[in-house]
C-alpha cells in the first residue's frame, strides 16, 4: 500500500490487519523513521522514481509475494503548479502500475481517485470513465484525471479498479477533523470574508462524506466486494448531498448562534462568478493586502459552488448493501464546526 501516512491509507490499516490477520501488510512510505506503523512491514519507497526507490532485491522479493495491492499516494495540493502535481499523481501511478505489472500472483490493484476528477462537468458524473472536455477547476483535479486514465488503459491486462472519494470533512462520530482541506478553509473565511457577495448557485449540491464512512466503505470494497474494471463513487449522492444554500445557512446558524465573538458581518449575497467578479473588482482598493492570496487559495474550491454537478452512487450502493450506515450531514455537521473553531482550523491541535 502506499498512502499510509495520508488519512485514509492511514485509516483503512488497521481495518485490513483485522479483516485478515494473516496478511502481510507492506507499506511503502517515503520516511519510514517519522512515523510508527506496528505490525507492518514499512519499506523506504518513492513512486516518483523507477522501481518505486527500491532495491532490486526488494523489487525481486515484492514481484514474486505481493497479490494485492492498494495505491492511496497523492499529491491533495490544488495551488501547486500542474508540473509538481504531475510528479506524484500521475508519474507515481504510472510507477505503481508498472510494479503492478512485474507482480506475478496479483489479484487486485484498487486506485485511490476522487469524483472531482469530473472537474467542470455538469450534470450527473457516472460511476464509469471520465471525460475532461469541461476542463478543470485546479491541477489536482486534473492530474487525477490523468492519472485515471492510464489506470482504465491498464484493465485490459491487470484486475485493476478505481474507487473515486468525495469530499471528507471529519469524523461522524466526534466530529473530529485530522485532514483540514479546502472545505475547512472556507467555512473559516465566513467570519473573515469583507466581500458582500460569493460565487454561489444556492441550487447546486455539495458532497461530502465523513472519514469513518469512507474508510470502512474502501475496506469493504477492497476485501469483499472488488470486481475488477469497476469503478466505484463512495460518496453522498444526490439524495444525501446539501444544497450549497443550505451548507451555506446552516454554518451561519453554528457561527451565529455559538460564535458571537467571531464578529460575523452580514450573510453575503450568492452571485454568478461573473457578478463577483465586478463586487471584487469595485472594492478591490479597500480591502486588506492579503485578501488577493486569501481569495486565490478559495477560488482552487469556490467554482464547485457554481456547479450544478451531482454524483452517482447507486451500483456502489447496492454492493455496500447498508452494511456501512451512511451518516447523515446532519447528525455531525455542527460538531465538524465547533471543531474547527475550537482547534482553530487545526491550529491548536497542532501546537
């Protein structure tokens, strides 16, 4: 597996050390000695480079042993340059796909995606192949999607599948949050934001799904229920996802009712791109020198507020077969929240 030290690499190893003892668990981690990883076997690896990094020892050994394999490693940057994203995204995945190849007992090789590889196309995304003739919001998508497509060029001749994630937002259980991403950034620019309008469509939905979910769903698949050349969409789907006026209302809500000295201006208007464009370009000589970077990194993630795009989970769904209960946004959303504040977006727990 490589991922390991990511959230849900990290995540799915204890779930596969349980489901079967009896598996060797080989994690390829590019600093083995900063992290602890009991009961696997953790080798120094780089799937950026040929032959993983590794030894042609351990490339022999690995050939001849290895029946499965998981590929979680990426690069989850939006603001890098599409060179730098390429490096791991797509150079790594073509790397472990040609490991892949030289693996003679191989039974599995379940790519690690995301749905946002539809980038800028409306609609209802499939659980199938990808276009990119909308084009892309940032260069992880992107690169995803490329990566994607040398993962489906492969299922001719490897039992390959992909497993596309939503947007993970914290844990349902507690509401704890141990990857802040994008999502996280722009709740926390709610109290901050000096513009009275957002690029929004308050019709179009938003999917997210919480970590402890995702994870056990993954397992799920990887272990009892992969089918090779599938592709599989763990995410809410249309029924379960909010609108953006609702994520938007209900934030408000958490903030105004819990956060008082936060300060909250006044709830902005949700606009077409073209409309805030104008709203930034009229007060652009009145706000604060920081606010060109603060809104670059946002807008990397704001135009899928625009988007009218939903998900289709169905066939996933039926393979889960509600042995992993999907919890509901709202039942944790608050807690995901207060998190947030109480951490400062990760801050304090870092410290």
């Amino acid at each position: 597996m490589t991922g390991a030290t990511g959230l849900v690499g990290g995540g799915l190893i204890p779930l596969l050390r349980a489901g079967n003892p009896e598996r060797d668990l080989v994690l390829l981690v590019r600093r083995p000695s900063a992290f602890h990883f009991p009961g696997c076997i953790v080798l120094e690896a780089d799937v950026t480079k040929p032959g993983l990094g590794l030894g042609q020892a351990e490339l022999s050994i690995l050939s001849r042993q290895v029946t499965q394999v998981i590929h979680s490693a990426a690069d989850i940057r939006f603001r890098i340059s599409l060179e730098e994203s390429r490096a791991t995204n797509v150079e790594g995945t073509r790397r472990m796909l040609e490991f892949a190849g030289l693996c003679h007992r191989l039974e599995r090789f379940l790519h690690v995606s995301t749905i946002y590889v539809a980038g800028k196309r409306t609609g209802l995304v499939a659980e199938g192949p990808s276009c990119s003739i909308a084009g892309f919001v940032n260069t992880y998508q992107q690169t995803k999607f490329e990566a994607e497509q040398l993962v489906l060029a492969s299922m001719a001749r490897m039992p390959v599948a992909i497993a596309r994630l939503s947007s993970i937002i914290g844990d349902s259980r507690h509401g704890s949050v141990h990857q802040f991403n994008y999502f996280h950034q722009s709740i926390k620019a709610i109290p901050w934001n000096p513009l009275p309008a957002i690029p929004a469509d308050p019709e179009a939905r938003i999917d997210l799904v919480s970590s402890d979910w995702t994870i056990a769903a993954l397992h799920l698949l990887f272990d009892e229920c992969f089918a090779p050349g599938r592709v599989f969409q763990l995410c809410a789907g249309p029924e379960r996802s909010w609108t953006v006026g609702e994520l938007l209302s209900r934030t408000y809500d958490v903030f105004e009712r819990h956060h008082v000295h936060l300060r909250l201006r006044r709830r902005p208007r949700m606009v077409p791109y073209s409309e805030f464009e104008r709203v930034v370009d009229k007060l652009s000589h009145r706000l604060p020198a920081s606010f060109n970077d603060w809104l670059g990194a946002l807008l990397t993630f704001l135009p899928h507020l625009s988007l009218q795009q939903q998900f289709d989970n169905a066939d996933t769904e039926r393979l889960l077969a509600g042995r992993v209960p999907f919890p509901s946004l709202e039942s944790y959303f608050q807690q995901i929240v207060e998190y947030c504040v109480a951490t400062n977006w990760g801050r304090a727990a870092a410290d």
